[in-house]
C-alpha cells in the first residue's frame, strides 16, 4: 500500500523566517593614499535574526602573525651571483604598463607569516661542476610540445580502520588544502580512504568471501535495508527488502542472499542515485541512464507511473547526451550532462522540476531559466529541491521552500532556478542536501548552511531554522569535504587535518554543534550515526592486498636497494631511478642522456622542495605545507612543470589569510601563477577592510600596489 502523500510529512517540519541581510559600508583609509567607501563583497552586516548573518569567515580563523623569513623556505640561494632573466606574464598586462617586470614584495618581518618575505630571483644553476662522480645540473632548456605533464599516477592507499581490509576510493576531484597547522597535507588530484563496509548492517549478510569481491557499494532504503554492489568481475549484485521491485530484479520478493543483476551485465557503474520509495538513478560510465523502482509519481522518467521491476534505460531527451552525475530527491530525479545541462523529472508539486509549473513531469526535461547560458558542473537534491553549481562558482536552488532550505531569505517555493543572492562574491564548490537543509563548501575552505534546524543539521548551536546561508564553525581547520543525504537530518564534515566531524540527528539524539568523531572518513559517520544507515554516495572498493603499478613505483621512491642515482641536497642524499626520471619528467631526460654518473649534487633548491618534487615524479602528488610550496611552485616554474605548478598553487591558496594575502599576490605574479593570482586578488577584495589594514599592504611595492588599486578599482570595489 501507497504511503500518504509527501507534502503530508513535510508539513510537519519547521518553517524558518529570518530576517534579511543589509549591505554595509565601511570607512577606511588605504594608508593614506586613498580614502573612500568600501562595499565588502559578499559579505552582510553581522546582527541577530533567524536569517543567520554572514561573518568574515576568515576573521574567525584569522592566526597569529609568524616571524617572517628574509627568504621563502626551500629555495637555497647560495652561490647564486646573477639573476635570471623573469619570464612569464607581467600584472601590468592587466592594468599597469606594459612591459613591467614582475614584482617582488619587499615586506617588513611584522607583515608576514615566515612562508611569505621577498623571493630572491631565480639563477640557472652553473653546469659541469664535478666532484668524482657527482654532477651539477644545467639548467633546463626550452620544452617540446610533447612534454608530458599530464604524467600518469595513482593515489596512495591509507590504513584500513577496522577487521576487513578494503580501500574505498573517492573518484571525484577534491580541493587541495594545506592551512595554518603548517602540517603537511597531501595534494593530489583524486584521494585514497580506507574504509570497513562492514559497518553498514545490511552487509552483514554477506559472507567474508563476497565481502572481498566488492569493488562498488550503495546502502540505502527506507530503513537502510537494500544494497547494491559490484564485484571485481563486473557483476553487480543486491540483496534486501526490495520495497517497490528496487532491487530491479523483476520481482518483489525480498532476498537475504546476493542476487546477480543480469540485466545491466557488461554495464560499469559511474554514478548512482536513490530516492526514498526508493527508486534508482544510474549513470553508466559510457553516460547512459538506467532507472527502476517505485515510479508513482513518474521519477523513473520512463513516461509511466507503473513501478519498474526492471532497470529501463531512459533515453527522452538524453539519448544524444554523456550524463556524468546523477542525483535524487524523494520522488524525483536529476541528470548532469558532461556539457553542464541539466535534466529533471518526477515529482512536481513544488517546482523542485524547474519548469515553472507544479505538473509532474513524465520524462527528462532540461532545466533552463536563468541556467540556459550557464555550465552547471554539480548538482544535488534535498527532499523536495534542488541545487546546482555553476562554474562561476554561484549557487541556483528551486523546488520546495517550507524551512528555508533554499537560502533565498524567505519560505516560498521558488518553481524556476533562482541565485542564491546572499553567496555573492563566494565561490562555492561543492554542495550537499540533507532532508530539508543545505550545506554549501567555499574554495577558502567554508562551510555554510541553511534550512531547517529541528536536530542541529545546521551545526549553529540552535535549532532555529535559517532562510540565509549561515556559516559554520569548525574549529580553525579548513573543510576539505562535506555530506548529507536527502534521507537523513544528519551532517557531517572532514578538515584537511583529517578530523571527522558530525552534526544533526544522531541515533535519536540531537547534536546543535560540530562534533568530533574518531572516524577517518565522512562515510563512517552514515553508517553509525545516520538514520536510516545508508550511504550519501556510492563507494568505490579495492582491496589493499593489491599493489598497482603506480603504487609500486610509489613505494620505490627513495630506495636505496633499488636506485641507480642518488641526489645530494643539503647533506642528504635521495635516492631514485634514472628511467622513471627520464620518462616522468622533460628537463632528466636531455640532462641525463648519456650520463654514467650516480651522484648529482643539488645546492639551488632545499632538501624538502627537491625531495618533494623527485617524489611527485613517483606518485602525481604533493605532500608539503603551504610555505615550503611556496619554494615548490619556484622550481616548477623555473623547471616548467605545469601540472606541477598546478598542485603547488591549490596547496599555497589553503594558506592564505589576510597577513600574507598581498605577499602571495607577489609571488603570484613573480611565478607567472595565473589562477593563484586571480584567487589572492579575489581574497583581497572580500577581505579588504582588513588586508588594507596589515603592514604587507603598508609595505606593498608601489607598482604593484597601482595596478592592484587600478584592477579593484574596475571590478567595482570602491565606491566614491
């Protein structure tokens, strides 16, 4: 028998009405050359209200000054008696004059943490220098076009936290960050975590030998009592209740043992979604959709309301189209597409479809409104809405708004996508819907939250709802990850310390505050503290008993047993392999060609940034604290890395703060770092009252300084 209609569960959660935000202006003096009124970007008047007010996030997080450095770390200037000849682009090519050098920031020891003082101009090191056996390198000549930056690698597996030992890989690409703990943080492109799919109950069932063969897993249910899982072979399998025929069987017969899917045999899995009747949404990695389950409201997207035993391939209005990310609401369903459309259907009843009606909609059907000219490149579903990110950055939500959930400052259901005006001047990567609450990742590192507060989801220390976007506070660490599921009240977060935190309902109970866990992985805190116990994404699963070969070459790195070549830097030797240098990296390939030495002595960069950058060689990541990357991004540069230079710069943008803001702005330019310049320019205007206030502005190289009030002045930061 049917359940009561949705909305007659929702009209028991709470209805938010906060109040709205204002703009403020601040009065400031930039040190006496220029006086005017300020509008902080993006950032609302603190006050009271139940619209949550934003805060200068980084004010919060905002470090004690360090001693400053008279050299960046890891760039060893000894013997150095000439400067190189800088290259790259010059700021004055974006409003200053044209040909200007790049600029170094002669700052006094006060203004900034040790990471950031002058950067000494690189040298090419002196060629042919030979002590016995060991070798000097000469400086790198010019790149072919067939350089090979885009290096393979793999990701390095973790310890296991519990009895079965599998690793579960997070496919997608996640932000690098390295902060103000100066601890060293891995950044690579995709991450490695270890996790016990044992936790979740319904695996249970499943004997050791089956639990070994899983290589991707979705719990999920009404009561977390259904799952679906590949093997190493391919195969996918489920087992449970089979509420509705969501085991996609052709029956509805529940099983306690693993019955094979045949009917998506040969397919593999890329994504996978599910609602609450359930119904499912899978996206094969070849981009096509299959769907199945309950469809009383025509989620399932087949043009009927009939259930689907079967997994249906849905190809109305898609069938020309790769879908890349899939995402489920209670009763209806969202599709990404690899050029950034995005398609809905399902329940409609308040808009959460984005045609503008309240109709349901039978088939997929692009949501257009204000997305028409925009590249969505995330999307997610809460019970009844929906969000979606652009590449800008911007948040669109629309669907139903009785809590909030929407962050628009009202509780209207909003039928077409709408801007989250109150996010302007944030970024936002990442966003993750819980029942009826949102929760939104900035690029500094930035949890905000809004909707409704019954359990503390919102991690506020209340249980008010919010209608605004509210920051939440953890710590002083930055956020790497956030998760939610549209199933549960529950929240949950992961510091690029590696500290786990959780929030919202939790067996029963309601916790208002972050709280810490002593889990390694988001993933734990659903399966222990979520009701029902499901999990918020698939996981990907591979045993740690399997070396690939990357991870072999990983492990070989600094070898002594097997190096053919050793580095001499500081004192210390490092050890590598003259074959994987040659292959990995342009500049060892002509200076290593026909050369029998084993010894190279290195005295241009300091033991941790060579030895960092022989291992990125190995493994396609980095594993430095921001200061030290700093040294790094010097040696890709001079050592044109791209790719390199790329990982250096997402690791430094963890470590700003309005101290050093304006010395990683030099730096930026003097590296020819394009993105990270853009990203300390951006950080300097949201933050400006305060950066204009530290002695790195006061002290700021007068060139730069024209060109940087010339740029703010043309993207609107002061007002007259």
């Amino acid at each position: 028998m049917e359940g009561p209609p949705p909305e007659k569960r929702w009209q028991a959660e709470e209805r938010g009405c906060g109040k709205g935000c204002s703009w403020h202006h601040t009065r400031f003096i930039l040190l006496g050359r220029v006086s005017t009124d300020f509008q902080d970007l993006g950032e609302p008047n603190p006050g009271e209200g139940g619209g949550g007010p934003r805060r200068n996030s980084l004010e919060r997080r905002r470090q004690p000054q360090r001693e400053r450095l008279r050299l960046l770390p890891g760039v060893n200037t000894k013997g150095r008696g000439r400067l190189r000849e800088r290259r790259g682009r010059r700021w004055a090519a974006k409003g200053g004059e044209e040909g200007r050098g790049a600029v170094a920031s002669p700052l006094p020891s006060s203004a900034l943490p040790s990471f950031l003082s002058r950067a000494p101009e690189r040298i090419p090191p002196r060629p042919g220098r030979f002590r016995g056996r060991r070798q000097h390198l000469a400086a790198p000549g010019p790149r072919p076009s067939s350089n090979r930056d885009q290096g393979g690698g793999a990701d390095a597996a973790l310890a296991c936290a519990e009895g079965l030992p599998r690793t579960v890989r997070m496919e997608e690409e996640l932000p690098l960050f390295c902060g103000y703990s100066g601890k060293p943080v891995q950044a690579t492109l995709s991450s490695l975590k270890m996790l016990d799919v044992g936790k979740w109950p319904i695996f249970s069932l499943c004997s050791e030998e089956e639990l070994q063969l899983i290589r991707q897993a979705c719990v999920f249910g009404g009561a977390g009592n259904e799952v679906l899982y590949t093997t190493v072979n391919d195969e996918i399998f489920v087992l449970g209740t089979n509420c509705c025929g969501c085991l996609g069987l052709g029956d509805v017969q529940s099983t306690i043992e693993p019955r094979r899917l045949d009917s998506l045999s040969g397919k593999k899995i890329a994504c996978l979604s599910y609602g609450s009747g359930p119904h499912i949404v899978l996206a094969t990695t070849e981009g096509e959709v299959f769907t199945w389950g309950h469809n009383a409201y025509s989620q399932l997207g087949n043009g009927t309301t009939n259930h689907g035993l079967v997994p249906c391939h849905i190809s109305t209005n898609l069938s020309n189209k790769q879908v890349i990310e899939v995402a489920c609401g209670s009763y209806h369903s969202l599709v990404l597409t690899s050029d950034g459309e995005v398609f809905a259907w399902g329940y409609n009843n308040s808009g959460q479809v984005g045609s503008g009606s309240t109709v349901n909609q039978p088939t997929p059907r692009r949501v257009t409104g204000c997305l028409q000219n925009k590249v969505v490149v995330t999307i997610a579903c809460g019970q009844m809405c929906c969000m979606a990110v652009v590449d800008s950055g911007e948040v669109y939500v629309w669907g139903y708004n009785g809590n909030g959930q929407l962050g628009l400052g009202n509780s209207g259901n909003q039928p077409t996508p709408c801007r989250v005006a109150a996010l302007q001047g944030i970024r936002v990567q990442r966003v993750a819907c819980g029942y009826a609450h949102t929760l939104v990742l900035t690029d500094e590192g930035q949890v905000y939250a809004w909707g409704a507060n019954s359990y503390g989801q919102l991690g506020t220390g209340n249980k008010s709802n919010q209608s605004y976007p509210t920051p939440v506070t953890v710590e002083k660490d930055r956020i790497i990850e956030i998760a939610a599921c549209h199933s549960t009240h529950t929240s949950a977060a992961k510091t690029q310390g590696g500290h786990v935190y959780m929030w919202g309902q939790c067996r029963g109970q309601s916790v208002i505050l972050p709280h810490l866990t002593h889990f390694s992985c988001t993933d734990d805190v659903f399966a222990c503290f979520a009701t029902p116990a499901v999990t918020w994404r698939l996981l990907s699963v591979e045993p740690d008993d399997h070396l690939t070969v990357a991870e072999s070459l990983k492990r070989e790195f600094d070898n002594p047993d097997t190096a053919d070549l050793k580095f001499l830097v500081d004192g210390k030797y490092i050890y590598a392999h003259k074959v994987l240098l040659k292959i990995r990296c342009e500049h060892f390939r002509s200076s290593l060609e026909d050369n029998e030495d084993d010894i190279v002595e290195m005295s241009e960069f300091s033991y941790p940034v060579y030895r960092a950058f022989l291992e990125y060689l190995y493994t396609d990541s980095i594993s430095l604290s921001p200061e030290e990357a700093v040294g790094l991004l010097d040696l890709a540069t001079f050592y044109r890395e791209n790719r390199l230079k790329k990982l250096c710069q997402q690791t430094i943008k963890q470590g700003i703060c309005e101290e050093n803001a304006i010395a990683l702005l030099s730096a930026a330019v003097k590296y020819d770092a394009q993105d990270l310049e853009e990203f300390c320019f951006r950080f300097c205007i949201n933050h400006l009252t305060v950066v204009t206030q530290t002695s790195g502005f006061a002290e700021m190289d007068h060139d730069l300084l024209k060109n940087f009030i010339s740029k703010a002045s043309r993207v609107g930061a002061f007002k007259n």
